[in-house]
C-alpha cells in the first residue's frame, strides 16, 4: 500500500525513474563524473537517461538478475553510483551504507527522509541534497507521486553533513 493511499504497491518497490526531471535535476551536480554503476536498473530508464547525456554507464544490475545490489563488491571502476533505490527503511539503510563504501552514491528517494530521526546516522555523511519535487513514476498518466524526492550524495570519505540545492526558480530543460 502506499503511504497516503490505498493503492498496492508495486513489488519490490520496481518504480522506474520514468520522468526526465529527475535527470535534469541530478545532471548539472555531477562534477567530474564521466562514468557510472546503476545497481537497481529496473528496466534502464535511468540509465538511458544519463547515457543521453554523456555518461557512460559501466555497470548495471537488478535484483531481477538474481543478485542483491548489497552483495555487489564490484561496480565497474565507476566514478559514482547513481540509482533509484527501494524506499522501504529495511533495504535503503544498508543500501547507503554499502554502496558509499565503494563509490560516492547519489540515491533518489523522498525527501523528507532527511527530517527525521532516522536519517541521524547518515547525514554526516551525506555531502549534498538536491532536491526535484513531485515526479511521475506511472507510464501512461499525468498524475505525480505524493511525495517530494530529492537526490542524497553518500560518500563514506565525507563529514559534515549536506550542501542543500533547492529547485531553481526556472528550471532549464
């Protein structure tokens, strides 16, 4: 079921990252990164998305392929980790904290995550927050999430907690 409806929710939380705001939001952040490890690929809408504009992805995988994305231990040589993960708490903490141990880690997922209690043991280690708003994760409907999402960049190297980015005025394509 989702948070705020009665809508069941798709399993294993297999949203795919289908609006391009998400991309257009993260893009402009990536200093330096020319290569990246997709390890919750879905379908590769988000991969698509970033190849188009430039990156090359060096590394994909799903839990469909029968590997769990935590016992991953190589991600290509990538220079970032940049996925959609499950937003379900018992799969996206252990996520952050593996996948920020080979790469920094920019991870989609709603943002209020960052305001609560629970966010305590990672947002040290967070060094920025982009935020992106509502998206569309239904092909075929206008229709936006009910939650606002933004990208979290883990990196076990960092201390201090995030540079949050808020969404521009006007936003270019």
């Amino acid at each position: 079921m989702g948070r705020r409806s009665d809508f069941e929710r798709i399993p294993q939380d297999a949203y795919q990252t289908i609006d391009p705001k998400a991309v257009r939001r993260l893009y402009r952040h990536l200093h330096g990164v020319r290569t990246f490890s997709e390890p919750c690929a879905g379908e590769g809408r988000l991969i698509r998305d970033l190849e188009a504009r430039g990156l090359k992805c060096v590394h994909s995988n799903d839990i469909d392929g029968n590997v769990d994305a935590l016992t991953l231990r190589d991600f290509g040589g990538a220079d970032a980790i940049i996925t959609n993960p499950p937003w379900s708490r018992e799969i996206l903490h252990p996520m952050i904290r593996h996948f920020q141990r080979f790469a920094p880690a920019w991870l989609l997922f709603d943002a209020g995550w960052a305001f609560t209690g629970q966010s305590a043991p990672f947002i040290d280690q967070c060094s920025h927050i982009v935020v992106v708003g509502r998206l569309r994760w239904i092909p075929d409907t206008d229709m936006t999430g009910k939650d606002d999402v933004a990208w979290f960049r883990f990196d076990a190297r960092h201390t201090g907690g995030p540079r949050f980015i808020g969404v521009p005025e006007r936003e270019p394509a």
